[in-house]
C-alpha cells in the first residue's frame, strides 16, 4: 500500500515506456537509474513486480514506486472534470 495517496500521470500517446515514465515524473533522475530501478525490481505496475524497462505504461494502469503511487491517466480524463 503506497504511503502517500496516488499522483495522476497524464499520459500524451498511446503509452510511455516504463523507465520514461520514471524520469518523466521526477521519480528517478536519469533515464540509467531508472533502469536501475526497475532491473532491482523496485517497480510494481498493477501490483506486479516490473523488470522490462521498455514495458508499455497505458491509461488506466498504476505504477508503485518507493511509497509513491502514479495513476496514468488518457490526456482526455485528466481534462474531464466528470
């Protein structure tokens, strides 16, 4: 269970490679510790334990890193207020 409550991650495609998404939302500072990262097995995604740092990160997915939660968001939810 994260330790702080979930961070939306608008989403501008289709997906965003897993390490990318890392680096995108400042959880790591570089595209290696990322890599890094996900290599230890310091990512889950859907609760599941990560090591492709390649993997597709689609809208509607949760990914957990160090007791902080991202839940991607389509660039059309996050501009719908309902």
């Amino acid at each position: 269970m994260p330790s702080t409550p979930p961070t939306p991650f608008v989403l501008r495609g289709e997906f965003i490679p897993l390490d990318a998404l890392l680096k995108a939302a400042s959880l790591c500072s570089s595209g290696g510790a990322a890599k890094m990262l996900i290599v230890d097995g310091g990512v889950l995604v859907d609760g599941v334990v990560e090591t492709r740092r390649t993997r597709k990160v689609r809208a509607g997915q949760r990914v957990d890193v160090d007791g902080v939660c991202l839940l991607v968001q389509a660039e059309a939810e996050a501009a719908d207020p309902a």
